[in-house]
C-alpha cells in the first residue's frame, strides 16, 4: 500500500523531515521575475505528500481505506525570492497531532545555499473520505504520527511559529 517501512528510520530522526529537492518550473515564473506565490503553495504540498507516504497516508490510503487529509488552515510567509533555476527543498516540522488534526511548520529552502524563502503553518484534518467529514485516524496511522511527533518534539521550535497577519503595532 505505502512505503512506510523503508521510511520508518526517518521518522524516527530528532530532525525534521527534509523533502526531495525540488526545481522551480518556468511557468511558475511570474511578471515580476520570481517564482509567483501561488507555486510556493505547490511546493509545500509536494513535500507533505512525501512526509504523508512515510505516514501510509499517501493515495494507497485514500484507495485502500477511504481516509485522506485536508488542509484546514495554512500562514505562508515569503521571506525572499526563488527564481528559475535556484533548487528548493523544504523541512517540515511537525509541531502537533491529536486524533484527527496534525499542526505542521515547513520551511522552504534554497538547496544549495540554505537560505530561508518562506514559511508555511498548516492545520490539516483527517477525513473520512465515504462520509465526507472528519474523523480519528485509525489506530495504526496514529502510531507513526505519535513516533513522528514525539522525535520532533526535541527540535527547537522555528522562529515564526503562531505569527498572525497584523499591522505593526507603533
């Protein structure tokens, strides 16, 4: 069904799970020069669906046991710009998960250089994909999430974690 097996030793790394590296498409290009926003977005979902098959909650699971994810609530901060050409990968850290809900941090990188472009905090909920509404993972898929969270509960916690859209305040 999934790949957990293989992938079990990274999820139990006090680390946060790093993504393939990823290339910017030309067409993400926008008038501006640089990569549009809407891409980061693609990009972010790409690697949760990296981490989401080391969890046996990749398509395997939505066919197999009619249980998929979707996000509830998502904060990008855009840092500084990616353009064609710069390789990408993204850390995703995941904060916290209770039956059905898992918080998520990533960070968007340049694989090369290392530098920060953006951030993204997720709220994603578990779904009962025949019913249409939430519900608790099953008891297995729990367990990996429970290993997950409790290796990425030793990593410090990433500046920007819980920042809202606010004016300054003066």
């Amino acid at each position: 069904m999934t790949d957990v097996a293989a992938g079990e030793d990274k999820l139990l790394r006090p680390a946060p799970f790093l993504s393939s590296v990823m290339q910017i498409e030309p067409q993400w290009i926008d008038y501006n020069g640089h990569l549009n926003m809407a891409y980061y977005n693609v990009m972010f979902d790409r690697a949760i669906d990296e981490l989401w098959l080391k969890l046996g909650i990749g398509p395997g699971y939505m066919k197999a046991r009619s249980g998929s994810t979707f996000t509830a609530e998502c904060h990008v901060r855009y840092l500084r710009e990616i353009h064609l050409g710069d390789p990408v990968q993204v850390s995703i850290l995941l904060l916290a998960a209770d039956e059905k809900r898992l918080h998520t941090f990533e960070e968007l990188r340049h694989a090369g250089e290392g530098w920060l472009s953006a951030t993204s905090e997720n709220m994603t909920i578990h779904i009962d994909m025949a019913a249409r509404k939430t519900a608790p993972f099953p008891p297995d898929i729990r367990q990996r999430i429970e290993t997950l969270a409790n290796a990425h509960a030793a990593v410090p916690r990433p500046e920007g974690v819980g920042r809202k859209v606010a004016m300054p305040v003066r």
